[in-house]
C-alpha cells in the first residue's frame, strides 16, 4: 500500500467511516454533552444523517444517550491507549520530562503535529497554572503560535508548510501574536536554523515557552518537548541557558535511549 493521501471522492476513500469519526470529534470539553440537531450543527451534516451516526455510536457503545442529550463513554478511551500502547517511547519521554520538572519546577510536555495544531501526548505539570485553560494530553493548541508547534512546522517539507501557511488564519490572541504571515515564516525558519523555538506571550499573556524537536535513535522524528513558564518569573537570559540547555540535554537523551 503507498503512502498517499486519499481525498473525499477517491474509490477507496470511505466516507460513512469519515463521518462517524467527524461526529466522535464533535464532543469536546465546551460540548460534552449535545442534542442531535446540536450535533448536526457542529458537523455541517443533515439531521438525518447525524441520526444515524450517533445511533451507531450508541449502539457500539462509544455514546451514550440520555433523553435528548448524547455524550461519549469512556469507551472512546480505547482508541487513545491504543495509541499510546502502540508508542512504548512516551514512558521513557515521560521520564526526562518529569525529571526536568523535578529539578526546575516548571511544566515540560511532549506534543505532536495533527493538521493545524500541535496535541499533546505525554506532559508533566508543576503546580502552579499558566494558562486559563488546564493543559493535559489530549489538548490542541495552534501550532503558529507555540513553541513546539514552530519547531514541528520547521520540520515539514517546503510544499507542506508551504500548504500550512497558505491556508493559515492568524489571530491576535496577545499584543505579541504575530499576525503577519512573513513574520510567522521568518519564526519557523529560525527555529530550524537554530534547533530550537521560544514563544514570548503570543498565545496567552504572561506564558514563555522555548522547545526543541526530538527524535529516536532512527532519526525518526518523535514530536516535540518544551518547558513553559511564567514571564514575570523566568527571565528570557534564564530561558536561554538554564532552560534551553537543560531541554537539549533530555532530547539528547531521548535520541540515545530510544530506536
């Protein structure tokens, strides 16, 4: 089988299975819980045809249903450990990563590319909070504006950061977002030039986050890991050579201890 993508009308390309994932997808944090016309809105799709998805799910045990609200089960966790069961690397990621928060106490994290944004999947959290919303894996951030979104952009082949940033909607979440897109290009190839990335408030006001990519002893390219603090706390000269060194080090690490 090749590696090319299938698009919506290719003979192969099942469009029922695309759908139910499309309705799986639905439900987050802000929508745990909705009616079907509800879910009919979210997922663009007729009543009808909602119905019959979400009737599925129930039936497969991946939904469940109360009066006119649907919500998932626990079930669906089953897909997310079968990922993270097929990634035996993550227990040892896990490892450098709370060793760091150990040592410095700040939030380190592992996160991957998944379209436009970054998710994570391994993290260690240090008590204190930076951000209004709670980081856990599972969380999408916008890869434009995080500092492990940018090295993995760095990454990309020319033709697909290309893609990303033409179809790219830049926001001003921070007086520091960068809301021009040469600006944002500027960013990434610099954080492929340097093997690195600091975000400097740009996606939240008072978060400073710097990131390195890491990747196996293969070469295979693993995700990438940060450490995110507090603006008012951690100065840029600490960030440079406290806890840019210190982040190298772990991905070194990572890339010895792992195939």
């Amino acid at each position: 089988m090749d590696e090319q993508i299938l698009k919506p009308g290719d003979r192969d390309y099942v469009g029922a299975l695309a759908s139910g994932l499309e309705v799986l997808q639905a439900f987050d944090g802000d929508h745990p819980r909705m009616t079907l016309s509800e879910v009919a809105a979210r997922t663009d799709m007729d009543r009808a045809k909602a119905r019959r998805f979400l009737l599925t799910l129930h039936a497969l045990g991946f939904v469940k249903r109360t009066g006119r609200q649907f919500e998932l089960t626990p079930r669906v966790l089953q897909l997310g450990y079968a990922y993270q069961a097929s990634n035996q690397y993550r227990a040892v990621i896990q490892q450098y990563l709370e060793d760091i928060t150990a040592e410095l106490g700040e939030s380190s994290s592992l996160a991957v590319l998944d379209g436009d944004d970054v998710v994570y999947v391994v993290r260690s959290a240090a008590r204190h909070r930076l951000m209004a919303i709670t980081l856990s894996v599972g969380t999408r951030l916008p890869a434009a504006y995080t500092s492990m979104g940018r090295v993995l952009l760095a990454q990309l082949p020319e033709s697909e950061l290309a893609a990303f940033l033409d179809r790219i909607r830049l926001e001003r979440f921070t007086e520091s977002s960068v809301i021009d897109k040469a600006a944002l290009r500027c960013a990434i190839d610099q954080a492929r030039e340097q093997g690195y990335s600091i975000v400097d408030q740009e996606l939240d006001s008072g978060l400073r986050s710097v990131a390195v990519p890491v990747f196996a002893g293969s070469g295979e390219l693993l995700g990438a890991i940060n450490i995110s603090t507090n603006a008012a706390r951690v100065d840029m000269e600490t960030l440079m050579k406290v806890y840019l060194p210190r982040l190298q080090e772990a991905a070194e690490a990572v890339r010895r201890t792992t195939r």
